[in-house]
C-alpha cells in the first residue's frame, strides 16, 4: 500500500487550499485516515481524521476551518483548508493503518508543504 498526498503550495494569509491523498489500494475504504503536520521544530501534530463510515474529529487548532473528507471510490482522502494562517505553515502528512491482535501496521504518505504567508 502506497500513500500519495498532493496539493500543498504557497498562499497568503486568509487563503485557502485543498490537500489529497491517494492510497493504491482500498485501504481508505475500511479504515480511518489521518492528517498530520509537522512544521518546522516542532512535534508531528494530529490535525483531522476521519473514519471509514465518515465521523470526523479535528485538533482545536484547525476546527471550524478544516473539513476532512473521503471519496471510497478514488480511493482519496481531501483536506479542505481554509482562513489559513501563518501557523498553518507545516509538511502535511496522510496517516492510516491496519492492526492485528499482534502488530500495527503503519501508512504514510511521503508529505506536502504547505507555507502561508502574511
């Protein structure tokens, strides 16, 4: 299983951006998906998530301004980002796994930068 996210770029302060990730399988369609961000210095942050049947949960940090969604049938997780701020600068991150009784099994999409300017 492979994660692919896209769609990170430079924009202005107040602007918006909409992030994907594919995965090569169907693995979204019977797990939760995760969105990360790590910017510079500072620890990987939980940003979003959303389960298979399409609950979603946001960090306080991202809440009324982030929409997490998914499309089962591509196969593709969307992080809709909006009123972006300076903060928000950070490498993006998609997150699923699979687990056993015996082992977790970790996916990680290879990162998109996002830079908010002010």
């Amino acid at each position: 299983v492979q994660l692919q996210a896209s769609g990170g770029g430079l924009v202005q302060a107040g602007g918006s951006l909409r992030l994907s990730c594919a995965a090569s399988g169907s693995i979204f369609s019977t797990n939760t998906v995760r969105w990360y961000r790590q910017a510079p210095g500072k620890q990987r942050e939980l940003i979003a998530a959303i389960t298979s049947g399409g609950s979603a949960n946001y960090a306080d940090s991202v809440k009324g301004r982030f929409t997490i969604s998914r499309d089962n049938a591509k196969n593709t997780v969307y992080l809709q980002m909006g009123s972006l701020k300076p903060e928000d600068t950070a490498v993006y991150y998609c997150n699923t796994y699979t687990s056993t009784w015996a082992e977790r099994s970790d996916y990680w999409g290879q990162g998109t930068l996002v830079t908010v300017s002010s």
